[in-house]
C-alpha cells in the first residue's frame, strides 16, 4: 500500500515507471498481486480524474475510498478515508473493490 499523490497517480495510469514507488508497483503487477491505492490529492476532481478512472478499469488496482477534502475552499482536492485502508486490503487480496469508492 502506497499513499499516492497526484504526480505517483498519474505515473501509474500512464505506465511511467521511474520513482521507488512505480518500479514497486509493477514488480507487484507483474507478480499478479493487489495494488492498494490511498490517494490524496488537491487535483483528484479536475486532471487527476481521467488518470483515476484509468486505473479503476484496470486489473489489480485497489482505492481506499475517497472523499473530497474540503468542498468549499479545494474544490478538486480528494483525500482517502483511512478508517477503511484495512478492510480495503482484505478486500483487494480477495480480488474484490470496496465500495462505495466515493463518499
């Protein structure tokens, strides 16, 4: 599991692997294991959400659900509930998406 930022997210969903955290993602994917995503970041509803919904339809992909961080003052800025990161890891080794990913 990896607390992923804007810049990680859109790495991933554009199979660019350059950082610590990309090589470990797709060492994982190349293994046929779960990767559990906890997404924070200020541009999760405006240029991150094509990247969101590309890993979403992509096998082995896994959000901790997310909700927006402050509707009035960061419109765009989503942040992952953590209070549900283990049972969105139970769920993702069973090769199933917690939902509501949305709150």
């Amino acid at each position: 599991m990896h607390l992923v930022l804007g810049n990680t997210l859109s790495k991933l969903a554009n199979d660019i692997i350059d950082t610590p955290a990309t090589m470990a993602a797709k060492s994982h994917l190349r293994n046929n294991l779960p990767i559990v995503i906890a997404i924070s970041t200020n541009n999760g509803l405006g240029a991150n959400a094509e990247n969101i919904g590309k890993l979403l339809n992509r096998k082995n992909y896994y959000f901790v659900p997310f909700k927006q961080d402050n509707p009035i003052t960061k419109p765009r800025s989503i942040v992952a509930d953590f209070d549900l990161l283990i049972k969105t890891i139970e769920y993702a080794l069973q090769g199933e998406q917690i939902n509501p990913i949305l709150l």
